[in-house]
C-alpha cells in the first residue's frame, strides 16, 4: 500500500478534495470547524504529510517561506518566530526556522534559501553579515529583513520601528520618575550593532535635554553576539560596583535587564528600592519577573503580519517592486520596577 494521498484524506473525511486543501491552507473561513475537525482526524488516522515537491510541480508554489533569527533561546526571538508562524499559516504559508547565531556565514545562506528549493521568500533577522555580501548573494529569493540594520537599495523590504524615538521615550520616562544617574547596558564597540547604535542615541538625546552628561563609565560594553542573560549580569556587576553607583539602568533588551536583576541580588541591591530598572522588547518573561519589567513592548504580531504580507506580495508580484520601510507598532509599558525614586 502505497502513501496516503490528498485523495484518500477527503473520502475518510467526506469532503471534497478542494475542501482538504483549503483547510491545510489555513483557509479556515471556507469550511466549518466541525468539516476542518474530521479533515484533521482524518489526516491523523491515515497519517497523511503533504508532498511538498509534488505541490510545486503542479502548480509552481511550494507555499514554503523561511524565517532566520539569530538565537531561538532569547526570549525576543522564541516570541516573534510563534508570531511568524501564525502570521504564515493565516497566509497560507508553511514557515522553516533556522537559527544562524549571528553567524555572517549561514546569514548568507538563509538569505539564498538554506539551498533549499522548496523555499521561495526568506524573512531575516541580521546581526552580522556586511550589506554588500547580500547584495551580491547568488540566489536572489524575495527577502523581508528586520531591524535596524540598514541594507539599501537592494529590492528588498524592511520591517522595524523608530529606535531612536522608542529609546529616547522609555529614558525620559525614567527621568520623570525621579531619575538622574541613569545607566545603560547594551553599548557595543567591535563592532556596534545598528539597533545598538539607535538605542544609545535616544537614550543620550534624553540626557541632552535633561541638562545631563553622558558619561562612558556608565555605559560599559557588551560583546556584539546577541543580547543575552550573562552579559546583562557581567556589565551590571561593573555598574554596581563603581564608587558612586548609577540609580537606574535602562537595558537595551529585556534579557539584559533580567540579567540586572540576577546581579543586583548578589549584590544585596533590590529594584525599585536601590535603583530604577527598565528594559526593551516586552518580552512575556519581563512581566512575572520580580520586580516586573518597565520596557518597551514591540507589537510581534504587527510585526509579523507587516513581514509575511511583504514577502508574499514579493512573491507574487509580476513586476520588481521598489524598496520598502515598514513601521511595526510598539508601546511603552511601565511595570514596578520603576517605580519613582524615593
């Protein structure tokens, strides 16, 4: 007996073939959820999987994107990748995720397909590969890239938000609060990452305003992998133990911030009793940490719908489309950990 077929899952379901795929699709409107129940149990009891390749050869789609982030362990990253597969399947789409560990190397080749033929349009969250390696990569597939990191004039699309202004908001916020020696984690030399790079520059705008000087020793380095948990407790244990310490630190990430947490404790230091806290990502890890986090929370599901839309329309589209800046929505959300300054 040979593999199940479409054919065979819609005579176990009583529908028709068409029915069967569109519900596979995510088509979920043109079928009830009582028909989309029988096709799924269906589909288990005969244990049918789709034959991709087969798919492509009749009708030139394999309906297969890609999405690469630099580390699936970061909250930030685990977070915007269930908001891209949601997202693909509302599309209609089957969503692959590679993790390239800011690696220059596989951030090419997740730009060019992960040499996978099934895979027509890839989503890509940079960190490491230079503008003119992706400019020259060899398999030119329909790119949608995210964040900072600026790739001009390649006709490819570009999702993100206004850095600066976000991070120039949640510093004021802990200005307001009573705040004035504030510290910053996540200021990188070698070399700086571009969503790095915005972050500092709001936060020293808000400064500039406040009548208050930036200060390098209260600004110590990370190394340029991607944000982590470690690095925010090693550059907090620095801050903490300078002769004056800061009253507050604003994190470039959530999990630096937690990291901070981590520290202060060993340090007999609590938030926001000793010092003002405040992240960035609105990572769902920030709001039952304790204290919870003061953060700038990203809208993953705006994200994501912006990017899938974008790269399926790249797909689709008979003619070349120009490049295109789109802003996902975020917003600042105060949680206790800072609270004013007493």
């Amino acid at each position: 007996m040979g593999e199940p077929t479409l054919h065979d899952v819609a005579k176990r379901a009583g529908v028709s073939i068409k029915t069967v795929s569109n519900v596979l699709r995510g088509v979920s409107s043109k079928a009830s959820e009582a028909t989309a129940a029988r096709i799924y149990a269906a589909i288990e009891e005969l244990n049918y999987r789709p034959n991709l390749a087969a798919r492509r050869l009749r009708t030139g789609h394999s309906d297969v994107i890609a999405l690469a982030v630099p580390d699936l362990r970061n909250p930030y990253f685990a977070e915007l990748s269930a908001s891209m597969i949601k997202a693909a399947r509302d599309a209609g789409y089957t969503l692959l995720i590679e993790e390239t560990g800011g690696d220059a190397e596989i951030e090419l080749s997740a730009a060019e397909g992960l040499h996978d033929p099934m895979i027509e349009g890839v989503i890509l969250s940079p960190l490491a590969i230079d503008p003119a390696r992706l400019a020259a990569r060899t398999r030119r597939l329909p790119l949608v890239l995210l964040g900072e990191r600026d790739y001009p004039g390649q006709g490819d699309d570009h999702v993100l938000f206004d850095n600066v202004q976000a991070s120039y908001r949640i510093t004021e916020h802990l200005l307001q609060q009573g705040y004035s020696r504030i510290a910053v984690i996540g200021r990188q030399d070698d070399p700086p990452h571009a969503t790095a790079v915005k972050r500092l520059t709001g936060y020293q705008a808000a400064l500039r305003e406040a009548g208050i000087r930036y200060q390098k020793q209260l600004a110590p380095t990370v190394p340029g992998a991607p944000y982590g948990k470690a690095m925010g407790a090693a550059a907090a244990r620095t801050l903490f133990n300078l002769p004056k310490r800061p009253d507050a630190v604003y994190c470039f990430a959530d999990v630096l911030a937690l990291g901070t947490l981590r520290a202060a404790h060993e340090s007999g230091l609590r938030a926001p009793e000793d010092f003002g806290l405040a992240g960035f990502d609105g990572i769902d890890e920030g709001r039952f940490s304790v204290p919870s986090l003061t953060t700038i929370a990203v809208d993953f599901a705006d994200l994501a719908n912006l990017a899938v839309t974008a790269l399926v329309e790249r797909m689709r589209s008979n003619k070349p489309l120009p490049d295109r800046e789109l802003h996902c929505r975020y917003e600042l959300i105060v949680g206790e950990s800072s609270q004013p300054r007493r």
